[in-house]
C-alpha cells in the first residue's frame, strides 16, 4: 500500500468523517430548513462592537477637542495662568492697539500680579497695555473698569510730560509702567481670559 494506511485505518476515518459531519450541522440545517439563529447572533455582535467602537471614538473626540479647543489657546496666542496672550507684530498708537484687541475678541493686557508681569516681558521691550486715564486726569484705569492698587510704575512716573501722557505703556528696562503719549506706535500686548 503506497500511503502506509491499512484498511481499517481508513475505516475509522471515514467513520470518523461520517460521523463529524451531521453532528456539526444543527437540527434545523438537518432538516434542510434556514437557520436565522446563529448568523443573527452574528449580527448583533457585530453592531454591538461596532457601537462601542464609536462610543471610544468619542470620547476619545471630545477629549482631544476639549484640550485643543477649551483648555488650548487659538493659534498664535500663548497661554499664562488662565489667560491667552497674543503679541502684537506691528505698532500702532493705543487706541488703535486696544480696537486690534477688541476685534481679537480680547482687550489690551491688565497686569494682575508679578507673575503676568514677569511672563509678558519676554517678547516685546517696550508695549502697550490696557491702562489709560484718559477718562479722569490722574486716574488710573484698566480697560475693565477696575483702578491701578497695586501698580508698578517706574521711579518718577507717572508724570505726565512731554505735555501729557495718558496712556501706559510696559517698558522692559524698567520692569515697569510709564504714561506715555497716547498718538505714540507701541507693540502691544492683547489678553483674553480662557472660556
Ligand atoms: C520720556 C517719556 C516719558 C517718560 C520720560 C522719563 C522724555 O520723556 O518716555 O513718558 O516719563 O522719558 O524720563
Ligand atoms: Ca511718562
């Protein structure tokens, strides 16, 4: 015998394969009918995986979107603390600097703390910021409404020369505020608080 099998090896296969292969089929396909049972539950695998594949998509979406978009500042702007800031690339005179900044859906920056302070000095030497009094000679207003307590103004300013300075610009060297004319072209610094 060329393969080495006997004759009641080959019995037993085919019995083997006789016997395996009805078992294998379900009553049903026995009975030559449909079976809607098993590729049904087939089926609702495959849209229950399919479903909880998209619920991690989203979440993995609203996460990515709640960084970039909430916790993240716009393009071009650069976060402190919980604000947004964005440097000015050329100088206008302040009026004109704190309109750029309202069309930016911020205003000129208030300097709240040392912090602020320290963070904003890094780029442009010499910038305007949101404090003018230009409503009251002598009194000193951030753009929001609130007064200058804790203001950090350089030795001898504010002292209004040069026949009037009503608008405040920070000035790098001096790690502080002087009034300036206001028709002067500064940078500027722009600030938003975070949504
Ligand atoms: C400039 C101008 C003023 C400032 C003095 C300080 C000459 O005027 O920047 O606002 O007060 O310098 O010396
Ligand atoms: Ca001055």
């Amino acid at each position: 015998m060329a393969s080495g099998l006997n004759e009641e090896e080959i019995e037993m296969q085919e019995d083997y394969r006789n016997k395996a292969l009805p078992s294998s089929r379900s009553p049903a396909e026995a009975k030559g009918g449909v079976t809607p049972a098993v590729p049904g539950r087939k089926l609702l695998r495959v849209v229950a995986v399919s479903f909880g594949l998209l619920c991690v998509l989203q979440a993995a979406l609203n996460i990515y979107l709640r960084f970039t978009l909430m916790l993240g500042c716009p393009l071009g702007w650069h976060k402190f603390q919980s604000s947004c800031y964005y440097f000015s690339i050329s100088k206008k005179n302040w009026k004109e600097s704190r309109q750029e900044c309202l069309l930016r859906g911020a205003n000129l920056v208030i300097i709240n703390n040392r912090g602020e302070q320290a963070f904003l000095k890094g780029l442009h030497d010499l910038f305007w910021i949101g404090l003018s009094d230009l409503d009251n000679e002598g009194q000193w207003r951030w753009v929001d409404g609130t007064g200058l307590t804790d203001g950090a103004w350089a030795p001898g300013e504010p002292n209004n020369a040069n026949g009037g300075e009503d608008c405040a610009e920070f000035d790098k060297r001096y790690d502080a505020f002087n009034d300036a004319g206001c028709s002067l072209e500064r940078y500027s610094v722009c600030e938003k608080l975070m949504s």
